[in-house]
C-alpha cells in the first residue's frame, strides 16, 4: 500500500479535495492480513525500540467527532508492550493547566525515550476548536487579547508558528512526530452517530455536545483545511486518511508507522566486552544444581 499520497507536502492543500473514502474496490481478507502482519512487525521494533532507549514516536490523532481515534488506537497498537506505549487524550484543560501556556499540558506528556505516545486530540485542538469557538482563546487570558476582535489572522499565523517551532525542537531531539487527520464525510459521521444511539453497547459513547458540535461542521472544515496547510512540514507532515472505511484507514495509518519505525532502525544495546564474561559466569553459576 503506497501511503505518500496521503501524505500533505504542498500548500495550496484542499480538504474538500480530498477523499473520505478509499474510492476503489479492495480484497478485505488481503488487507486483514496485511494489517495483521503489519501490528505484529510495529510490536518487535517497539520492543527494539524501548530496549535502545535512544528514540521515540509522537503519533497525533484528529478527526471530528466519530472519526475513529480510538478503533485506530485499538486496533494498531494492541500488540505492542505496554511498557513502551502510552495513550493521552486530552480534555478540557483543568485550573492547573490553565495557568501555563496552551503547549505546557503537552510538554510535559511527550515520550521518553524509547517510548511510543498516542496523543487523542492534541496541541491542535488550540487551532481548531479554539478557532470554531474563539471565546476559548479569552480564557487563555492572554496579554493584548481582550475581545474576539484581537483574535484575528495574525493571531493565527503566530500560533501556526508557534506550533511548528515546538515540533521541529521535538524532532530535532530525538522524536518523530506522525500526524494523521480521520477525514470522513458528514454522512458518515450521521450514520456513526445514530449506532450510538439504536445500539445499547455503543450508547456510552453518544455526547449530546457532538451533535451541537456537528452545527458547526464547516466551520471545523476550513480549521482543519488551515491547520494542516500551515503545519504540515517536511519534519512532521500530516497524513490526511480517507476515514470512512475504518479498516482501511487503520491500515494506512499502521503502514505509516511501521514504515516510520524501519526508517528509525532501531537497535539492542551493544553488550561490552566486560558485561559478556560477567554473563557466562553467570551463566555458569546458574547452572549448577
């Protein structure tokens, strides 16, 4: 599966250009087994990876609401070692939280090394959901911001700024950082949120604030379309994944990763001289009975 061309390198990016759907016909069992052996060759590079202890992965999932963040989370990462993945998803930021910078919540949740964290939402909701409901950006109570008047295209092009320098100084000490946007129609979000609603097991899911979210769906449309146009960059590019075929998205996503992990080569500490003989002599005491 070729995932570049999901990949944004350009700027005059347009998201209604861009497909929610696969748009052709594909063996289902051919990329159940791809898939499979694609999550089985991630969890021994992780495994290498967190033994190096050198490295690490930053992946950031956005989508509008029923995209498919979680299923993407369960189904691409459920055999990789627990030790070395961890999963945030951000909320609403608390009183604590409140009082530093929009990114120092993110900061300090970024991956040690070796480590493979799931941002769930992410730093971008400042550029998104912000944007929709600029009143958001008052509570930030930000010098010279005193009305929604301030918050105007300078504002943005600085926080776009802002975020890219904060990623290329996560990559340039050691972290890649992959971006995956679950594009999927209105449609098709409709029909996801009413199996919330006719399927008991999925009810724990329905949010009455998505359907008041989902009045503002153009306006989420052209955030995301300017969010990924100004953000997407050579050291963190964003992959823009047709969504409404979740197994398809999910095999996108995992073949970027994987991908991603062979081009890190991860390797096991070298064992030196010393720590080898140490090792056999250990060896042998153990083998007495």
């Amino acid at each position: 599966m070729k995932t570049n061309q999901y990949k944004v390198n350009h700027k005059d990016f347009k998201l209604s250009k861009a497909d929610t759907h696969p748009g052709k016909q594909y063996d289902i069992d051919k990329l159940k087994e791809d898939l499979a052996k694609d999550v089985e060759d991630i969890a021994k590079l992780q495994n290498i990876l967190y033994a190096e202890n050198r490295q690490s992965i930053l992946v950031i999932l956005q989508g509008m609401d029923s995209s498919g963040k979680d299923g993407t989370i369960k189904h691409i990462m459920h055999g990789t070692n627990p030790q070395g993945v961890d999963v945030c998803s951000f909320k609403h930021p608390s009183t604590i939280e409140s009082q530093h910078d929009y990114l120092w919540r993110h900061s300090i949740k970024l991956p040690e090394k070796g480590q493979i964290m799931i941002f769930n939402r992410s730093h971008y909701e400042n550029v998104l959901i912000s944007k929709v409901h600029p009143e958001f950006v008052l509570a930030e109570r930000l010098p010279g911001i005193e009305t929604v008047k301030d918050i105007n295209k300078d504002f943005w092009k600085k926080r776009y700024a802002q975020i890219n320098d904060f990623e290329k100084n996560i990559v340039s000490n050691g972290t890649q950082v992959l971006k995956f946007f679950l594009h999927i129609s209105k449609d098709e979000q409709r029909k996801r949120f009413l199996a919330r609603i006719e399927e008991k097991e999925k009810h724990w899911k329905f949010s009455s604030a998505d359907i008041t979210e989902r009045g503002f769906w153009d306006q989420y449309q052209d955030a995301y379309e300017q969010a990924v146009k100004h953000t997407s960059t050579k050291y963190a590019p964003w992959y823009v994944i047709p969504a409404d075929d979740k197994l398809y998205a999910h095999s996108i996503i995992g073949k970027v990763i994987l991908d991603t992990l062979k081009d890190m080569d991860p390797q096991f500490p070298v064992v030196d001289k010393r720590e080898k003989v140490l090792m056999e002599l250990a060896k042998k005491e153990l083998m007495k009975k």
